[in-house]
C-alpha cells in the first residue's frame, strides 16, 4: 500500500493511506521466555492512514491498492520493546496454543489433582534446593494452625471511642481469635520493639497500599472541603535497582502519588546508587536529591538488596535541615533478620515498617505494619489512620487462620532468634565465597563476603538469566532470575538472585552450601545434569529447624491434628 490509496469498510471509503511499505522481520519460535529470534527473515506490510474515528482496533478493512481490494486489520501494535533484549514484530492473528479440554468427569480431575499436588509436594520439600529468597517453608504446627478453625471465619473489629477505644466485634463467636490477636500485636511489639503493630493486612502489598492511603488520609486531614490531594514527592529505590514493586507508581503507590506537573509523570525520584557499587545507596548524592525535591515520604527497601539501608544517615540530614518528612521502610524481604544482626529499623530512625511474614519472617503469606509514635505525639494521629485503613479500609475478612499461624511463628521467632539470624547470615557469606570460588561471578562487595543479607546474587551473562534459572530447575535447584541494577528490564536478565533462609532452616551448614556450590557451578559452566546429586544432598536435611519439639508440645501439635481431622 502507498499514499493515497482509499480505505473501505463494508464497500464505504472511510479514509485512506497516508504512507505505507513492506518492512523486514526475523521469525521466532517458541513461546513466552522460550521464545528464540532465528535467523531467518520475512517481510510484512504496514501502513499509517486516516480513517474514521469509529474503527476500532483489530477492526478488518479493505485498502484498494491500483484497483485491487486487500483486506488489512487495524493493530493494536506493529512492534513492542517492553521484553528487551530485542524489539519484537507484533504479528496479526498469531494466537497462542491453548490447553487443550479435559474431557474426563469431575471426579477424575479432583483425583488427578490430588496425585499431581502430591508430587509437587514431594518435590519441593523433599527433592529440590530452594533459593528463592522471598519464600520459605512455615513448621508443620504453623500449617496446621493455618488449617484450623478459625480459618474461613469472619471476625470485623474496630476500636470505638465511645468505648475507651474497645475493640468491639461484629461478628459472634470471635472470643479465641480476639487472643489471638491481641498475644500476636504482643508478640510482633517485642520483635520490632515499637510500640504498635497492624496485623491484618495479608499480604506485604496490602501493608503497603494501607500505609500510603492512611499517609494520603493525614496529609488531608485538616481539608475535608475540598478534593484530597496526593502525595507530593516520594523517595524510593527504582524497581530496576532493586526497588520493591509495591513501592512503585505501577504498584501500591499507584492510587496515592500525585503527578509532576513538569514532567507529567508520577511524583516518584529515586536514591541515586554508588558508581563503583549498584547495590549501595549514595548517601550525599541523596542529600542533594532530598534538599532537591523535599520528599513528604522516603522509602526504603528493596527486594534485590545485598546491603544496610542508609535510615540512621538520612535521618540525620531530614532532621538538621528540618525537613517534614516521614521516613518508612519496606522490610519485606529483610524482616526475619531484622535486629542487631542485621539492621535495627526503628533505632535507625524509621516511623512505620512494613513487611511480608512469609520471607525471611518464616510465617504463613500475610503482611504487617508497624509503627513507633508514642500517644503524646502527634503522629500518634497517623497510626490510628494506619488502624481505620486495614479495617474497613482494606480488609474485611483477614484470613483468622493464617493470622493463627503467624503467632506460632512470632513465638518461634522470637525463641529462635538469635540463633536463626546469625545462621542465616553467616550461610549466605559463605555461600557467595564458595561460589566464587567455583568460578560464578558474584556480585557484591567482597570486603564484606559480598553480602550482609540473606541474599546471594551471581551474574550468569546479560540475557542469560531466565535460560540459566530454567536449566538449574530441571536440575532441583530453583532459583529466581532477576534484572541487575544495570540492565533494562526482567527479559533480559542477566543475574541469579538467592536466598539461604528456608534451606538454614531446614539444617544446611557450611559444608552443605559447599556442596550446593559445587554442584551450581557443574550446571551453570559444564551444563552438567547434578539432579540427583541434589536430590541426594536435599534428602538428608528434611527435618525442620528454629521451632518447637519437646514432648509436650508435640503431644499438644498431635492433639491438635487429630482434632482437625488431618
């Protein structure tokens, strides 16, 4: 097609070509990230034209191109660059294969479910290495708690101020998990030694949609008249280096951040990092981003984080230039290790913490908030925002079983803590030694073992990521592949991001994590198959570490199996 050529719908010119050509593309094969650009070429037509405003996308019209009607479709997309490393031809009608009817009664797919659950089950708890590092695996007196009544019960509680701020309860029969509540707010206040704790957020996204809506709701408080105004500035670590995705404007933050009306985009600067070190904020290239842009809210926190957050050193700076602002800090992937072994947020000088139960915090998948304001303070006002957020803000049912659960693991943690934290660390230090080692490229600082978290993260080759975290799966090793802090984006991954936390818990030392070493490295530069080496290493550390097993608690955890029915 070229310039000029009409456009019909239906046999009614309803535009016509303003340019239009053939242009080169290389075919692929396969789908998703198996996908392969292959060397071979083809050519397709594109054109750009006026039409009538009616014509929707994927619409089928005609082009009379010298006295021959070709049908053509009006795509959504000629080309996409959102899965780099290539830019890819967007073909129309190229649909992907669907799975295919099951066409066996109910009953047969539940049974099939139920073997294949089995297998999985078998296979990651028994036969595979876990390195995900934003996973692990709760004890058995936590699932099983998480199973128990109250789980899919309802218990809506709000504090009334005409009842000296009484909890009161919509619903009957919520007398146990009232306890259970009030030992769990007990329980997280003695680990994060602050003085008030939401726990019904369930999930560490949730804590922190509550968070930014009651931040959003304060900022607001004085001006009920009027529509309420976003959040100004926010400081935060990019989710390319690092940055937690539920502290993005694509994220949680999304409804609660106001728009630069310079750049027209999402109020959102981000910590500058080290040149030398991408993993490392800039403390004094910070400063001058802060006394820039005067954030209302900095966030800190990353789900790729090697490193301490610098809260005490930007603390400091807010505090001497006095500058309003409310510090926060996303532990979610830090949460089980924080304290004196790795950092301590609230004697850094955080106000609200928020996190996941479910990562290094070895509990069932919920999310919680955390705060340090006295009821003399001002901000006091803020928690209570925090509080009427959660309920009736967020949640209505907050999952009362895994709310169960996640006392047992208060109580496990808070008995094992010592003990657990320094383990963990001290495991993913030698790991990263050991895989270097090996000969993985390890990135990080050696002068401090390349980490000071749970987390480990190798460097496989830019784009490699996603081929090498497939080929260690078929091996019993998951892993998660990630985007380094200088790479564009998730398809072009070029680094392994681990965890030790789950494997420590379930007894690896050490010598474990040198064998572990050993066998990655096989897989990732000899490509060799080490599945069942693996699977043997995995096959002797099953037994679950850092919780209960005396006589009376496992006489009380059988007691309450046989009562579920279990």
């Amino acid at each position: 097609m070229r310039a000029g050529m009409p456009v019909y719908r239906d046999g009614e010119q309803i535009g016509w070509v303003t340019s239009g050509t053939m242009v080169p593309y290389y075919r692929s094969e396969g789908e998703g990230l198996e996908t392969v650009i292959t060397e071979d070429t083809a050519k397709r037509a594109i054109g750009l034209a006026y039409i009538a405003s009616d014509v929707l996308e994927d619409d089928i019209v005609e082009v009379d191109i010298r006295g021959k009607r070709v049908r053509a479709v009006v795509p959504a997309w000629h080309v996409r660059t959102d899965a780099p490393p290539f830019a890819r031809p967007i073909l129309t009608g190229v649909e992907l294969a669907g799975r295919k009817k099951d066409e066996e009664s109910g009953a047969a797919r539940a049974v099939a479910l139920l073997k294949r659950a089995a297998e999985n089950h078998l296979w990651r708890q028994r036969l595979c290495v876990n390195l995900i590092p934003s996973e692990n695996t709760p004890s058995r007196a936590v699932q099983m708690l998480s199973a128990s009544d109250p789980s899919c019960r309802y218990a809506e509680h709000k504090k009334i101020k005409s009842f000296y701020d009484k909890d009161i309860f919509y619903y009957q029969g919520t007398g146990f998990i009232d306890e259970v509540e009030q030992l769990l707010t007990e329980e997280l206040r003695q680990y994060f030694g602050c003085t008030q704790v939401e726990t019904r957020a369930t999930s560490g996204q949730m804590a922190n949609t509550v968070a930014f809506s009651a931040l959003m709701d304060w900022k607001n408080r004085l001006d009920k008249k009027h529509t309420p105004q976003r959040l100004g500035y926010v400081l935060n670590n990019h989710i390319i280096k690092g940055g937690h995705l539920s502290a993005q404007p694509m994220g949680a933050l999304h409804d609660y951040i106001a728009i630069d009306p310079v750049t027209e985009r999402s109020a959102v600067v981000n910590f500058p990092v080290c040149k030398d070190d991408i993993y490392k904020i800039d403390v004094e290239e910070t400063k001058k981003v802060i006394d820039q842009y005067r954030p209302e809210l900095i966030i800190f926190g990353k789900s790729m984080v090697l490193r301490k957050e610098p809260v005490a050193e930007i603390r400091r700076f807010v505090d001497e230039q006095n500058i309003p602002t409310t510090i926060m800090y996303d532990m979610a992937h830090v949460l089980g290790i924080a304290g004196p072994h790795f950092q301590d947020p609230f004697a850094d000088g955080a106000e609200i913490v928020t996190g996941s139960t479910h990562k290094t915090f070895f509990g069932p998948q919920r999310g919680v908030i955390a705060v340090n304001y006295g009821k003399e303070e001002l901000k006091y006002g803020l928690w209570e925002t925090i509080e009427s957020r959660a309920f009736p803000g967020s949640v209505s049912n907050h999952h009362l079983g895994t709310q169960l659960g996640l006392l047992m693991a208060a109580y496990e943690m808070n008995a094992f803590r010592d003990e657990y934290q320094s383990a963990v660390i001290a495991n993913a230090k030698h790991f990263a030694k050991a895989l270097k080692v090996q000969g993985l490229d390890v990135a990080g600082d050696p002068a401090m073992d390349y980490t000071e978290t749970h987390q480990v993260i190798v460097s496989v080759g830019y784009g490699a990521g996603a081929d090498v975290a497939r080929r260690l799966e078929e091996n019993n090793i998951i892993v998660n592949y990630q985007a380094t802090p200088d790479e564009e984006g998730f398809t072009a991954s070029g680094a392994l991001r681990m965890g030790v936390s789950e494997m420590t818990r379930f007894g690896f030392g050490f010598r474990e994590f040198e064998a572990l070493a050993s066998l990655m490295a096989d897989c990732v530069l000899r490509n060799r198959d080490v599945s069942q080496d693996v699977s043997r290493l995995r096959a002797g550390f099953t037994q679950m570490r850092y919780c209960f097993d005396s006589p009376e608690f496992d006489a009380a955890l059988e007691s309450l199996i046989s009562k579920i029915g279990f």
